[in-house]
C-alpha cells in the first residue's frame, strides 16, 4: 500500500462516497468517473484510496477517537481514563447507556460504508478499463484486493450490528442507497465470498507494495469468520469449523516475532514484521501533502507519562497476566505482563535498569496505578509531544492466526492438535508448556492466552460473544448495567433510520 496510497493524497477526494456519482459532471479538463479509470496506475490509486478508509484512519484524530471507544470500551479488560469527563458520549458507550443517537458509533458505520463506497467503485471501474491499459491479470488481482477490502469494512460492520446493508455493487443513485437491512447469514455469505476471491492474491509483496493484502491475510480472516459463524450457527457447526481449519491452515510464510522484538511491532520500530498478516500502514512522511499519522501514543499514553489517558488496563487483565504465577523462564510472570502493561512491579522499579523513559516506576507515579505500555514511543518521552505519529498498526497477527487455528481444531475435539499452537505462542512469552490435554481444559486456555496476547488490539469483545460469555465477563467487573440481549450489538444509528425508509 505504501507508495500507492502516499502519492495520490488527493484521490481521496474524488473517490468520496456519495448519493450520486460525483464525477458525473462533464468536462474537458476535469476528471469524472468514466475519464480517470484510464489503466493501472488509475486503478492502483482507486485500490489506494480505498485502503485510505481502513479503521476510520481517513482522519488522524477518528482512528483512536472512532475506534476504541466503540470496540475497546466494551471489553472488561479495558477501563476509562481521566479525560471521560470530556467526552460524555464514549461515557454511553462504556456504561452502556447509549441510544441509537449516538454520534461515535455513526461515525463508525458511515466511515466503514464509505470504504465500502470506494471498494465498489473500484470493482466496478476496473472492470471496465480497455484491455490496452491493463493486462487481464493485473485486472483480475486488483478487483481481488479490492474485493478483499469490500469484505472487511463488512466484517467490521457486522461485527458490531446484529444487521447491515449489504452494498454489492458502486451505488450511483438514490434510489439503490435505500436497502433493507440483510440477514445476518446472508451477510456472511457475501463476506466470506469475498474474502474467498482475494485468497488469489500473492501470498507475498515486493518493496513496492508491502503491507497491502496478501492471500495469507485473506485466508485469516476467512478463517476468522468461518470460526464465528461456527458459534453462530450450531446446525452448521462442524462444517464451518472444518472450513476455518482449511482457511487458516493456508495462512503460510508467517512466523511470531522473538520476545525481545514483541514491542517493536507497536511502537514504531519495525513495520511489517514477519508476523505481520495485515497492518494498518502510516507513515510520518508528509510529502507531497500526504498526511498518514495517528494519534494512538498520546490516546494510549497515561497522563503521567503525558498522554491522555484514555484507556487503562483493569484489575481483571492485571490478574489474569498473573494467574499462573511467576514460572516464566525468567523467574517473572509472564513477559506479556511487562511489555502490556506498565506497572509497580520489580521488574519496573530496578534503578539500575530504569525501563520506560529512563526512570523506574514509582519514580513516574505516586500511587500504584497501572498502565498500557504498548503503543508508546520506543525510547524518547520527546516522542510524545507530536501531534502525530507514523506508527503502523497491526490488525491480524500470526499469534491471532495460531490461537484460532487452536480454537478450531479443539472444537472439534483434537485439543492434541490445538496444545502445539497454543505452546508456540506462550514459549514466545517465556512460559512453559500448558498443563491439561482435555477438550475443557483447552478451551480454558486458549480463553487465557488471548485474553493477554492481544490487549488494546480490541478482539477481547468479539471473542467474548462468539464464546456467549459477554454477560459473564461484564457482569464480573462490576459492569451490571450490560444486557447481552440489548448490549451485544450496536442498534442502527438513528441517522441511517431516518435517512432509509426501508429500515423500521
């Protein structure tokens, strides 16, 4: 994605989705919809635009102020900071006392439908660029990428809402936009179809291209929603945990990153790591008036180490990093305690190996007050006075592909195939082996060990409902006011009811 999305900042204007076909206007020396869809340069800048929309990262500030508070503050690993009294809406979201009114969660469905705009533009204009200005390969992987990226604005979508609108083809018309919502195994349908087309894409990408959608990405997320619809739909169960295990088998070229490397897939260090499947791709690179930066080191960051204190790790998370005790092969917990999560703990208050910024813990805090290490800036507290930052961040993980792979084979009772997996990840972390070969027990750990690979990567929700534990969790953090039945989706945003008179 790097080149193409850094050297085209301006067709993120012209692909803005719409109720009509804006390009429709005619003229001589302005681009429209049939003149700009010329070859494959043009069509790699639509794929670039496209890609420009991936976690509502469109603009700096909505990629954390979007996206957290609607997925993360549902988790019961995850508790408000200091600044909530600012934002009274992301209050709703974390006491669940929201209506369909509220503004962050609009945001999120109208940011991902115009990705899914863009996408289907892409679909429909590459298709019908002449034959002398692209091969029919280049042709046929492009529409792949774009069918992938389709799939995931959808994935998120319904992640989040009991229902969607499926949007199949570019809408040009007001009429097509008003659509009834789809049935939630229809919607399934269409995404793993098209996850399906993009497993043609390349399983590996050259310099030019790296960190843009590969089969391996396309295979993990089809596994990832086959293994859903799995929990989902109990009559089709054992096939659908069958088709998982095929998808995420074919996930190969991957490989975990070392424990000494583990934070330098968050902080900025290194991107596209080998154990990177998909990432979100920034760059601190502003030329030619490109402008891909987050602000996730200042939103993840706790006030003392002049952030905003946006998002701290609960007593639940701290607890279950500690669960089994101090058996790392350290002599410590284990190590996904210390590079999660900064905390009063010995390993932090060492003065002869100061560890965060040069100073021990308690030299930072004056109460014991634990906090998010991850996503801060590697070695210079300068670091957190940018307004933003080029950090890529991953969305799919090896780890995440090996935990799901575990998860299908112990559903369907082969807990001896699922322990190897579930090893590889702890012995990356400095555990021993897991204890316990039962189907039960299996389950329990997997349960575990992605509770504490993936905090702030906001899975914890998702996996939380696909296992019907949403409840449970919730309810155990003292979050009462959670009703599975009224809480475990989103209610369609007001402003699309009242906008589609095909919805009630």
């Amino acid at each position: 994605m790097r080149k193409a999305l850094y050297l085209i900042p301006i067709l993120a204007l012209i692909m803005m989705s719409s109720c009509e076909d804006i390009l429709d206007q005619k003229s001589p020396d302005k681009l429209t919809s049939e003149t700009f869809w010329r070859n494959k340069t043009d069509a790699e800048a639509g794929i670039a635009a496209t890609y420009a929309m991936l976690e509502c990262a469109a603009v700096d500030w909505q990629y954390c102020e979007v996206k957290y508070p609607v997925e993360a503050y549902r988790e019961d690993i995850i508790k408000y900071g200091a600044d909530i009294g600012n934002y009274p809406t992301w209050l709703e979201l974390y006491d669940f006392t929201y209506t369909n009114g509220n503004p962050d969660f609009y945001n999120y469905w109208k940011l991902n439908y115009t990705g899914i705009s863009r996408a289907n533009q892409a679909i429909d204009k590459i298709a019908k660029i002449p034959a002398s200005g692209i091969s029919e390969n280049d042709r046929k992987l492009l529409i792949a990428e774009a069918r992938f990226l389709r799939a995931y604005f959808h994935l998120k979508l319904i992640l989040n809402w009991e229902k969607i609108i499926v949007f199949d083809k570019y809408v040009t018309a007001q009429a097509d936009l008003e659509r009834p919502l789809s049935e939630r195994n229809t919607t399934w349908d269409f995404i793993i179809q098209d996850f399906k087309a993009a497993t043609e894409l390349p399983n590996t990408r050259d310099a030019n291209t790296l960190g843009r959608a590969t089969s391996g990405a396309a295979n993990a997320y089809l596994g990832f929603a086959y293994l859903t619809r799995a929990w989902e739909e109990p009559a089709q169960k054992e096939q659908f945990l069958k088709d998982a295990e095929s998808a995420l088998t074919n996930v190969k070229g991957y490989d975990l990153v070392d424990g000494s490397d583990y934070l330098s897939m968050f902080n900025g260090k290194k991107k596209n790591s080998k154990e990177s499947v998909f990432e979100l791709q920034m760059t601190e690179n502003e030329s030619n008036g490109a402008y891909y930066k987050t602000t996730i080191h200042s939103f993840m960051a706790a006030k003392e180490l002049y952030g905003w204190d946006e998002m701290l790790p609960t007593t639940r998370l701290i607890d279950e990093f500690k669960k089994e005790g101090q058996i790392a092969t350290t002599g410590r917990y284990d190590s996904r305690l210390y590079w999660n999560v900064f905390l009063n703990d010995p390993y932090f208050n060492d003065p002869s190996n100061p560890r965060v910024y040069g100073k021990t813990y308690n030299n930072w805090f004056s109460e014991d007050k634990p906090v998010f290490r991850k996503f801060l800036p590697e070695n210079s507290l300068e670091d957190m006075d940018k307004g933003g930052v080029g950090y890529n961040v991953p969305l799919m993980r090896y780890s995440n592909v090996l935990l799901l792979l575990a998860e299908a084979y112990n559903e369907q009772n082969h807990p001896e195939l699922a322990i190897p997996l579930i090893n590889k990840v702890r012995a990356r972390a400095d555990m021993p082996p897991m204890t316990g070969t039962s189907q039960p027990q299996v389950r329990s750990q997997i349960e575990h060990e992605r509770m504490i690979e993936f905090p702030q990567e906001n899975w914890r929700f998702y996996d939380l409902r696909r296992w019907g534990k949403t409840k449970e969790a919730l309810h155990a953090v003292g979050r009462t006011n959670f009703d599975p039945s009224k809480h475990n989706f989103y209610p369609v945003p007001l402003i699309e009811v009242n906008a589609n008179s095909k919805i009630d």
